[in-house]
C-alpha cells in the first residue's frame, strides 16, 4: 500500500502495485500456458472423437447384423419355410434345424427363432421354446406385417428370452418372412453384443492413430508460434514499461524547465520592472526619463508577453486539425526569433496532413527547437516540413556547435530525455527519427512518420 499526500493536507491511499511495477509474465510461463490448454483441448477433442468413433462403429456393426439376418432370411431359411414346417411337424423341423445349424448359427450368431402371426414360436435352436406362444411386440408385428426388419438389444427380462439370460447382452434382429404357402412369419436372429462393441472398438483403434497423431502434430507445430508470440508479448510488454518511464521522467523534466524559465525569464522581467517603477514613483524623474522608462517597461512586458506565449504553445499546443502544422510551427519559429536566431521556414507542403501525423511532427519540432535555442549556439536555422510517397517529413538543420554523435546515448542517459522519449514515440507509431551532427558543423535532425 502506497501513502502520498493529498490535497487536502491528509494522506491519499493507493492499494495495490502500480503498473508498472507488476511482474511481467514469463515467455516460459506463457509458453506452459498455452501448451497445457492445448493439451485440454487435445485430450477433450480425443474424447470425443473415441465416442463418436466407437458410436460409428457400433452402429455399423449393427447394420451389419441386420444385413446378415436379412440375407440369411431371404437366402436361407425362406426357400425352406415348407407347409410341414409351419405344420411343426418332427421330421420337417429336424431337417430345418439342421439347416440352421450348419449355414446359420456360427460366429455371434447364437440364437435364431420363428414366429407365425399369433406369438407362437414354430422354430428355435432351444428346443424348449418350440410351442410356446408369446405376445410379439409392435415392431415386431409392423415388420412381420410389411416383411421388413429391425434390430434392438434384447430384454432378457422377457419370458421368451429366459434362455439366452447367460449371453448376458444380445442384439436381436427381425425379419419379416413368407412361407411357401403364402403366410407371413418372422425370424429372429440373436447376435452377441460383446462382437458389436469389438467391432466399435475396432473401428476406433483404426481411427485412433491417423485422428490423434494429426492432432498432436498441430499441437506440436502450434509450440514454435506459441513461444514466438510470448516473445512478441514480452517485448511490447517492456517497450510500454519503457514509454511509460520516459513520459514520467519527461513530464518532471518538463516541469522543472517551465519553472526554470518562468523563474530566470518572466519573474527576474516583471522583478525588474517592479523596481523600476517603485523608484520612479518614489523619485522625481523628469519627462524624458519617464517617457525612456516607459518605453522600455512596454518593451520588457512584451517581452515577458511572449516568452509566457511560448510556454502556452509548449503547454497546450494549438489546434493542429483547425490551424494546421504550418501555422504552429511559425508559432515555435517565433520563439526562436525572440532569441536572436534567424529562421527559415519552409512549410508548403505541410499542409492536409492526417491529425495524427501532424501532431507527431509537431511534438517533435518543439522538442528539438526547444534544444535548439538551449544547447546549440546557433545563429540560423532551417526547419521544413514536406509530404512525400506516404510519408511526412520534418528538418531541423542549425548552425551552432554540434555534438559528438557518438555521446549521444550518453546525453539520453545523464537527464537529456527529450529526443529519447520522441524517437520511442514514433518507433510506437511506425515513424523514425534520424540525428545528424559532429563537433563546430552544426545538428540536422530529421523525423519521419507513415502517412
């Protein structure tokens, strides 16, 4: 918890850390993050796939058993629905239950039955169903009815089906069938439901490897880009903790050089000024010395005018968008002249610049004029400001003493921000700022940002 003065004379209190000074993330941190969702993902998206996949085979597995009752059906037991057959009689039924033995009962076909329309079963392979009659359900009796088929998993709780309680689970397929004599019947097959889940399983195990493995080479392929991003992340993370410590160290240095000027400039002007017409109240000064001491207490407030216009400009700049660059420029070429430096000023092509653009080029030239008329020495200067092939240009070029570019970064970091904090400025927006100078040949600095 942070205490800092309030305004009221008491203590404001910030919970919390600043911004600034939160941790940043790890590319590491970020990189685990990411792979481990990706892993969710994977596992979540396996799951499924190894549902649907099973479901899939399942259900072809199942449409399976059906095509093989409806074949063994037509193929098998209808040419051998004989009249005696129907009519139960021994010898018919032997030679039909051997008949289902050798072409029909193999494999996960372990239990076969013949109905007639009233529930009464006149074959099984459980000769203790022979007999016997059974209420048939409804899909049972549509599909005896229309002679067609359907398939469901067997209710061993059903009295019909007591026999096969030790296959445990069955799907039993029906069949709609005609005797020779015309009268429909139906026959039903009884596969083991263990063969229909192996087969969704198998189905899965060939589906498993191509779907996974695919799967967990984009996840693999997805890493690379992952950590790439993470380092694009953390860079933009310390490039904005960087503009942040500039703009707070710009910001003071700004405040510290208003007070400064309004200090040795405005107030040592008006100080002055104030002793000046005390003593020529309190004093018996003839015409000609007060007309002399007006005249150059006018000069002085104008002066003073137009030193604290300058600092307005700097504090609030004018309306870029309402009076164009041009003209804010001529405003900070002014400031110059009132110091004694003769400017050049070539704007023609400075106007009908995108707002935001503008604003750049115009941060810039009052940081460098400002250094211009501190450091320099110089007697002239050229500040111009053009648009061409997408992009506007700002120059300023000077006379004065110059400086070893090499100490350059040496300036930045003794306290000099003010270039190092508009160069970031237009890196962020895409622009860039060049500095040419050498010792007694003058500083040419030029600005460019995208339009």
């Amino acid at each position: 918890m942070v205490k800092r003065p309030g305004w009221w004379g008491g203590e404001r209190v910030r919970h919390g850390r600043p911004r600034s000074e939160r941790e940043p993330v790890s590319t590491a941190g970020l990189l685990v993050r990411f792979t481990a969702a990706g892993l969710i993902v994977l596992l979540s998206l396996a799951a499924l796939i190894a549902y649907i996949a099973r479901q899939a085979g399942i259900e072809q597995a199942s449409e399976s058993a059906r095509q093989v009752t409806y074949v063994t059906a037509r193929g098998v037991v209808e040419p051998r629905l004989t009249a005696e057959v129907v009519a139960g009689e021994p010898a018919a039924l032997q030679a039909f239950d051997t008949a289902m033995r050798r072409y029909v009962l193999q494999g996960s076909l372990v239990r076969v039955k013949l109905w007639n329309e009233s529930g009464k079963i006149v074959y099984s392979d459980e000769s203790r169903l022979i007999g016997q009659t059974f209420p048939l359900g409804a899909e049972e009796i549509e599909a005896l009815r229309v002679q067609g088929s359907a398939s469901e998993v067997s209710d061993l709780s059903r009295p019909e089906n007591r026999f096969e309680i030790p296959y445990e689970k069955l799907l039993e397929v029906y069949v709609g069938v005609r005797a020779a004599n015309g009268e429909p019947m139906l026959f039903e097959a009884y596969f083991q439901y263990q063969a229909v889940t192996e087969a969704g399983q198998a189905a899965w195990q060939r589906f498993a490897p191509p779907s996974l493995g695919a799967l967990l080479l984009l996840e693999l392929v997805q890493i690379p880009f992952a950590w790439s991003l993470a380092r694009r992340v953390q860079k933009q993370q310390r490039d904005r903790a960087r503009l942040l410590q500039h703009a707070v160290e710009a910001s003071d240095a700004e405040r510290r050089r208003i007070a400064g000027e309004l200090h040795d400039g405005v107030v040592q002007e008006l100080t002055g000024l104030n002793y000046a017409l005390d003593a020529m109240r309190l004093g018996n000064p003839t015409e000609g010395q007060r007309a002399e001491l007006i005249a150059d207490s006018a000069s002085r407030l104008r002066g003073s005018i137009g030193s604290l216009r300058s600092l307005l400009v700097d504090i609030y700049p004018p309306n870029l968008a309402e009076e164009g660059l041009a003209s804010a420029l001529a405003e900070l070429a002014a400031g110059l002249e009132r110091v004694g430096i003769d400017v050049r000023l070539e704007t023609d092509g400075a106007e009908q610049l995108p707002p935001a653009a503008a604003a750049l080029l115009f941060r810039a030239a009052q940081e460098i004029i400002r250094n211009v008329a501190a450091h320099s020495g110089a007697r002239g200067v050229l500040i111009s400001a053009d648009r061409s092939d997408g992009v506007a240009r700002l120059v300023v070029d000077d006379d004065g003493r110059g400086f070893d570019e090499s100490r350059l970064d040496e300036r930045s970091s003794s306290g000099h921000l003010g270039l190092r904090s508009i160069g970031d400025l237009l890196a962020e927006s895409g622009g860039m700022l060049t500095v040419r100078a050498a010792p007694g040949q003058g500083t040419r600095v030029e600005v460019e940002v995208p339009v």
